[in-house]
C-alpha cells in the first residue's frame, strides 16, 4: 500500500512544475516537451543509429529536468549524446546552480532528503528517472549512487558511448545485468574496465568471445558471474576462464566446445545443460559441481573434472547417460566429504561397492540398473537423510536401517514387491503407484502422517510409528483383516484419523482405540462385521457399505450416526454416551438392537420392519432423553413395545405410520408432553382407538396431528375437529371415511354436552361462553384426496379464528363448501370436479386455487369472491364454464384481483 501511494505521488509531481511568478503566487505548468532528461523517450533515429523501441529505457542522457525560461534552447547534457559534445551553456552533472530569473523563481519541495531517499528506495531505476525530470532537488536524491548499485539493461538497445557514460558516472556499482542487450560483449568489456568494484555480473542471451574471458582479471572484485543462454568462444579453440576471486560461476545452457575454469577462489560451479564436450577444471576449493543434462560430456570427463576437485560437497549429474559405477567410485574415494548425489537417470549405474560415508541427500531417479542389491551401498550412508528412488523400474525389494533418514520417495516403483524400512527420526515417505507391493513394514518415532493410496496389492501392513496420527490406505484392495496395527496396544498408539475407503478384501474390522478419531469405510463393500470399541471417535463414514450384516459400537464417542445406508444390518449394539442422533432408517432386518445412549435425543427406526418390542423397551429403558422416536413402518411394534414409552419423559415426536398399532391407549396414558402425532396409514384404528383425545385429558400438549390415509371414522374426526382446541395442524388426507366436514356452533354444542377434551369435568353453563369466545387454535387443515367426502361446510360459530390455510384439492366427489373464516388466507380445492356450490365469507382471503373444478359455474364464482375483499391470486385453469377474458368485470366484483391465472 505504501509503495502505491509513493507512485501516485511521484506521478502527481511528474506532471507538475510549481513555478513563484513576479506576484509570488504559486503556479503549475507542464513540464516543457524538450526536457533533456528523459530515460524513458525514444532516441532520436538517424541513418547511422537504429530504432529505439519507444518501450526501452534510454541511458543516452542524465541531467536536469528543470530549466528556467532563458535555458530552455541550451543543452544541459552532461553526458555524450552519441558522440555529440554538450553546449557551452550546458550544466555540468551534479551542478544544481541555475540561472534564476527574479520574474520566474524555482519553487523547491520543502521535502529533506532523507524523506525523498526512503521514498526513492521503493522505486526501480524507471521511476527513478521519471522522478528526477520533476525538479533539482529530486534529480540529485534520484540519482544519488546508492540507488544504482546495480546497472539493470533487460531487452535495451544502448551504445557504447552513452554506456561508457553511464559507468563512468557510477563507478561504485556493484552489479550489472544484460539480458538480452545487442552488443552485449563490448558493452560488458568497457564495464568491467571502468566498475572497478564490480562484484556480481549477470550476462543472458548474448555471444561471448575469448576476450571476454581474458577481461575478467581487470575487474578484481567480481566473485559471482552467470551466464546463461548463450554462444562462448568462436567454436574452435578452447575457452579459458580464470579468476582469482571468482566464487560463483554459472554456465547454464551455454553453446561452447571446449571450456578450461581456473579459478583457485571457486566454490560453486553449475555448467547445466550446457553442450560442451570437453571440461578441464582447475578450481581447489570447490564444494558444488552440477554438471547436469550436460549430455556431451563423456564418462571419462566427468571422472577427471570431479576428481580434481577434492574438496566436493555437493554433485549433480543427473541426465548424464554416460556415467559409470566406476566413475563414481572414483569420485566417492577422491571426494569423501561429498554430502549430496544426484544421478538421476544415469541407466549404467548400480552403486556396486560405492561408499559415501557422509552422504546426506541422495537422488536416483529413474536410474534402470538400482536393484535391490543396491540397497548394500546405500546402507552404508549412514548420514543419509533425504533418498529419491522414483522410476527405478527394477527394483523388487527394499531393507534398509538408516538412523538419520528423514525423507524417502518411492513412486512408480513397476517390480517394487516388500519394504522394510527403519529409520527413528523418519518425518516423510511417499509411496505412490507401486502396483506391485505387497509387503509393508516402517519403523519411525516421528513419522505423523502416512499416505498409501491405490496399493491395489498391499496385503500385510506392519507399522511401529509411536507418533503417527494420519494413515490413508484408500483404494488397497488386497488389504486384508488383520489391523491390530491399528489398536492402541499396536505399533500406533497415537492414531487419530484413519482412511480404508474402497478397500474391497476387508470382510470382518475390529478396532480398539482410544485416540482414534476419525474413521471412513466408504466403499468398503464387502464388510459383513464392524466391531468398534474407540471411546473418543467422532466421525464416522459407513457409505457404501451395503454388505453389513453385524455392527458393534462399544463404546464410541459418536454424537450422529447414520446406519440407513446398511440395509442388510440385522444385529446392532451402540454404547455411546455423547450421541444424540441416531439414524437406523432402511435397515430392513435389524431384529436385535442394543442401544445405550443416555443424551439420544432423536431415534428415527424407519422401515425397521423386524424391529422386536424387546428391543424397543430396551432403548427405552437405556436412552431417556428421547424427544423424538419414528418408528414408521415398524411392523413388528405392538402393544408391549408402546407400553415403555412411560419412561420416556421428555417424548414430544411420536410416529407410527403405516404400523400395524390397534390400541393407542399406552401412548394417551404415557405420554403427556407429545406434540406431534403420526398415525398416517395405520388400518388397524378401530372406533375407539382416538376416543381418549376427545373424550378424556388425553395428550393436553398435542398440537399437530396426522390421520393421513387412516382407518378413522367420520364421527371421530368430528369430534376431534370440535374438542381438540390445542390442535394447530390436522392432516387428513385420504381419510376413506369422512363423507362431510361440517363444523359449526350447532356441533360444538352436541359434542359438549357429551364430552370435554380441555378438563377432566364436563363445562360449566357459565364456562361454555369462555369457551367458545376462545375459540381453537387450529391454523392449518388438509383434506386432499379425500374420495368420498361431499360437502365441506365451516361456519363462523366454529370459532376457528387462527384458520389460515386449507387444503381441499382432488375430492373428486365434493359437491359443496361453505367457509366463513375470518383468518383464512389460502384455499385449494383444486381437480374436485363435482363442486357445483361454492360460499365464500373470507375477508382475509388472498389465494384461491380452482384448478379443473369443470361443473363450477362463472355466476357461482362472481357470488363467493364478492365476499372476499382482500383476494390478489386465483387461478381458474380448464374450468370450462368460467370465462376470464373479461378482467374489467372480475375487477369490478373483486377490486383487489392482481392476478388471474387461466388457459382460457
């Protein structure tokens, strides 16, 4: 942020002079088109000179972007423009003193210059030039020396006469980089002539002739020179390198036949990819030598080069083809303190009888001839502590004791068959894509997290990790049932996550641990018997498994479980004190379930078919925090079963549908808090099976009731609809015996005086008043489907006063309705064919469906909707005898009409 705003402000200044006119007032002027200093203009172009990209920086010029009036026709160049000599009246470089016109005075920021060099410290050398062309003052802070101690030309056209200019106006730079520079050789030539204290030069894309070479002694300070991309010598005669300071040298990707580097000073030397055929060196103190993808260099070569270099930490030749066992068993007993290997796709080298006793890093990568015999070399590194073995296609087997090995990658290993590692400070190892391997045993301290994924003939599985806390063996289809690995008293004590997902050979699991959190057997299809005992797991993922037939789970510390997705469950055992959902929906032939969960909040045994009364009495025994118990479909739960609903104190969701239940009275005795009840489909309801709602204080908290598709009588709904008062949703759909829904005062007064659903004591006379002014609670009511029901008839003296939505559609038998609720906000009575009388008093009516109510007359319409002042929405599709083309007559009786929809 701060770095934005420090260029928003130098550009602010770039575009504006502040000038004192004769008034002393204070004015801003562009600054004048003929500015000398400008680093960043095109070079005027001539016959002789080439075009400038308008894009490249222009070092032709470096003076002082601010001239009074009278000096604007004078040069004040300081440095040669291409040969051309400067003015008389030309301003020295660095010369600030100007000619001040007492009409016209230079206005200076007041900013001290240790303000401008931290705010020219973020800027690069562009910006650098573009600040100084604003005033004198930000000239000489932009172009103090410290802000160009390192000369950058990237992709720059410059010549030598205003880069001589250049160097010669900054003789303390220490670095220099040409990339890509026309001319780069002569230009590098003269700098190294006038930089004197010139440390890192950094030369790419250019073509470097042997006086080149021969001009490096004149710079004695240079330690670090790369060059890369480029042609080196005429391509005859050899390229000598020599320095006495020189230590950095990089050669990377350089054309060149023959190259000799004496440099007694050398430390590090990298000639990668570089296509020379012959190398002498002569560098004593060299430490790093990388000769990699140098495919010219022959066996023979690279022997000599390495072994004239005692003092060898580090060798990289990689890509080497040529590279012999021999070679490098020169190199090992020339080179003993060599710490880091890399041969990489070397096919000739199998490491017989190499000894490298203080190697640390050691890298093999797609090397044909690493066999498992190789594994006698390696072991005698007994400072290895990072080992690359990628693509080596022929190694079967791998034993190996390396105490301080930390790192090992193992990939695409093809006859890759048995592992033993042991190593106690292992951090990392990678096995990926070993198709072939079978046998698996690690030995780590410190090892924290093992991937094994898409073993697909991992079959013994050996692990002594003490603090290992992650293993993924997904996809190893071949894994068999022996995982006492996993178990505390096993080789990892400290499990936390474990991943078998799509192991298809795991049958039977038991696990026992008390630090394993996570466990996922998605996939596993095969499993048949599941035995838990992890008192701390908190997720578990049974998808997929689809086979399992014995479930154990004691004790775990799981809060959700979801069985439904195990079909085949028949036996089940949970102990888990911190569960509070449980999900056993679609196990169809779970017979025996032992649950002890004492915060199970919510059991939904859906499709529980075989689920036995005893079972049933004993989860109600053992979890009796329940609140929420669905047994739907459970056909097997009789009587017995809902007797031991008592201790379930805290029940207030109870459903039975499409069960089997005759009595009900175990539930109206019991369960005093219920709130909803579910007896959608339930055939077997005799006559007084719902008498206790109506006629007793039966379940006074009952607020939503469900008799969908049930055996009910019409008299019992009647009554429920009269004595039921606390009901806010009644379904009854599909109710075969309710032939009309009448409900008025006339009915309420009848049921009354024969029963009282509110105490336990018949009404007082005085009390029926109270009563009725009262009103029920009821808000919603659904009747869709009923087939015989005629008449729906709902007076005002019901007292329905919270009435805002009833569902009448597909009675294809209803002939008549006649609603007068005040609250009521949406009707649907939809597909009833037979409606021919339709009454309406619904002030607050707002969304009338009439969908195909074919025998509905137009006139019949006009009289209900009249009542309803408030209606937006009706929708009258394929009701023939209604026409909606008319909207100013349907506006006129119900002015509130926004939308009709019909197909008409």
């Amino acid at each position: 942020m701060f770095g934005f705003v420090v260029i928003m402000f130098i550009a602010l200044c770039c575009c504006y002079t502040p000038t004192f006119n004769s008034s002393n007032m204070v004015s801003f002027s562009l600054p004048p088109p003929d500015y000398s200093f400008s680093l960043l203009s095109e070079v005027p172009t001539s016959s002789t000179e080439p075009v400038v990209p308008a894009s490249a920086i222009d070092f032709m010029t470096l003076s002082s972007s601010y001239q009074p009036e009278e000096m604007k026709g004078q040069s004040s160049s300081t440095l040669p423009d291409d040969g051309n000599n400067k003015s008389d009246g030309g301003v020295a470089y660095g010369d600030i003193s100007g000619t001040r016109n007492t009409e016209d005075v230079e206005f200076r920021m007041d900013l001290s210059d240790d303000l401008l060099h931290l705010v020219f410290s973020f800027l690069g050398q562009k910006d650098l030039c573009r600040a100084g062309s604003t005033c004198r003052q930000w000239l000489v802070s932009s172009t103090n020396e410290n802000f160009w101690r390192c000369l950058k030309f990237e992709n720059t056209r410059i010549s030598i006469q205003n880069f001589i200019s250049i160097c010669d106006h900054y003789p303390n730079a220490t670095e220099l980089s040409m990339n890509g520079t026309p001319n780069s050789d002569a230009l590098v030539i003269h700098a190294m002539n006038s930089l004197r204290g010139l440390q890192t030069l950094i030369l790419d894309k250019g073509h470097f002739s042997d006086v080149f070479f021969h001009t490096l002694t004149s710079c004695p300070a240079l330690t670090s020179l790369k060059i890369s991309d480029s042609s080196i010598g005429n391509g005859i005669q050899d390229v000598t390198v020599y320095h006495e300071n020189l230590h950095n040298l990089q050669m990377i990707k350089c054309r060149v036949l023959r190259v000799i580097i004496r440099c007694p000073q050398l430390q590090t030397l990298s000639l990668k990819r570089s296509s020379m055929a012959h190398a002498l060196l002569t560098c004593p103190q060299l430490n790093v030598l990388d000769l990699s993808s140098c495919h010219k260099l022959s066996d023979t070569t690279i022997r000599t080069a390495a072994m004239s270099c005692p003092l060898l930490a580090s060798i990289d030749m990689s890509s080497c083809s040529s590279v012999t066992d021999e070679t490098i068993r020169d190199i090992a007993s020339t080179c003993p303190n060599i710490c880091m290997f890399d041969a990489s796709n070397c096919p000739n080298i199998s490491l017989e009888a190499v000894r490298f006793p203080k190697l640390m890093d050691l890298r093999l990568e797609s090397c044909e001839g690493i066999v498992s015999a190789s594994m006698t070399a390696i072991s005698y590194s007994v400072m290895l502590e990072s080992l690359k073995l990628d693509n080596c296609s022929m190694l079967t087997a791998m034993t190996l004791d390396m105490p301080k090995l930390q790192t090992i990658s193992l990939v695409h290993l093809r006859k890759f068959v048995y592992l033993d590692l042991r190593s106690p400070v292992l951090k990392q190892i990678k096995i990926s894509r070993c198709s072939a391997l079978q046998d698996i045993s690690i030995t780590s301290n410190v090892l924290q997290k093992l991937v094994l994924q898409k073993q697909e003939s991992l079959a013994y599985l050996s692990l002594q990790c003490q603090s290992l806390l992650e293993l993924d063996l997904s996809n190893c289809d071949s894994l068999t049932d022996s995982l006492e690995v996993f178990n505390s008293e096993g080789g990892c004590p400290k499990l936390r996550s474990l991943i078998l997902d799509n192991c298809q050979s795991l049958i039977i699991i038991n696990i026992k641990s008390y630090t394993l959190v996570s466990l996922s057997l998605d996939g596993c299809r095969a499993i048949t018997t599941l035995e838990l005992s992890c008192p701390n797991l908190q997720e578990l993922n049974l998808d997929g498994c689809d086979h399992l037939k014995k479930a154990s789970f004691s004790p775990v510390g799981l809060e959700l479980l979801d069985l439904g997705i195990c079909p085949r469950l028949s036996v089940l055992q949970i102990e888990a004190p911190s569960m509070q959902v449980l999900e056993l929906k679609g196990c169809g032939i779970l017979s025996e379930a032992y649950i002890s969960c004492s915060c199970l909040k919510s059991l939904d045994a859906s499709f529980c078919r075989n689920l036995s009364d005893e079972s049933l009495s004993r989860t109600a025994r053992s979890c009796l925090q329940i609140g929420s118990l669905v047994l739907s479909s459970c056909q097997s739960v009789a009587f017995d079963g809902l007797s031991s609903l008592h201790l379930l104190r805290h029940l207030v969701l109870l459903d039975l549908s499409y069960t089997f239940v005759t009595d009900l009275q175990p539930v109206f005795d019991n369960c005093f808090n219920l709130a909803v009840l579910r007896l959608s489909a339930c055939k077997y309801l005799t006559d007084s099976s719902l008498g206790a709602l109506y006629k007793e204080s039966a379940l006074p908290a009952l607020c939503k009731l469900d008799l969908s598709y049930s055996s009910v009588m019409q008299l019992d709904i009647l009554n429920i609809l009269a004595q039921c008062t606390n009901l806010a949703h009644l379904n009854l759909n599909g109710c075969a015996n309710m032939h009309q829904l009448v409900w008025n005062r006339s009915y309420c007064n009848l049921s009354q005086k024969s029963v009282n659903v509110c105490s336990s004591s018949p009404l007082k006379d005085n009390e029926k008043d109270v009563y009725l002014e009262t009103g029920h609670l009821l808000e919603i009511l659904n009747c869709t489907g009923c087939p015989n029901i005629t008449k729906a008839l709902i007076s005002s003296s019901a007292n329905c006063f919270y009435l805002s939505k009833i569902n009448l559609n597909l009675s294809i038998n209803l002939k008549e309705v006649d609603l007068a609720c005040g609250s009521l906000c949406m009707l649907n009575i939809s597909y009833c064919n037979s409606l021919e009388f339709l009454r309406l008093k619904c002030p607050k009516l707002n969304n009338l469906w009439l969908l195909a109510c074919s025998m509905l007359a137009e006139e019949e319409l006009e009289t209900a909707i009249s009542q309803c002042p408030t209606l937006e929405i009706m929708n009258i599709d394929f009701c023939p005898k209604i026409r909606a083309k008319d909207l100013t007559k349907w506006h006129a009786i119900c002015p509130s009409l926004k939308r009709i929809q019909s197909c008409a």
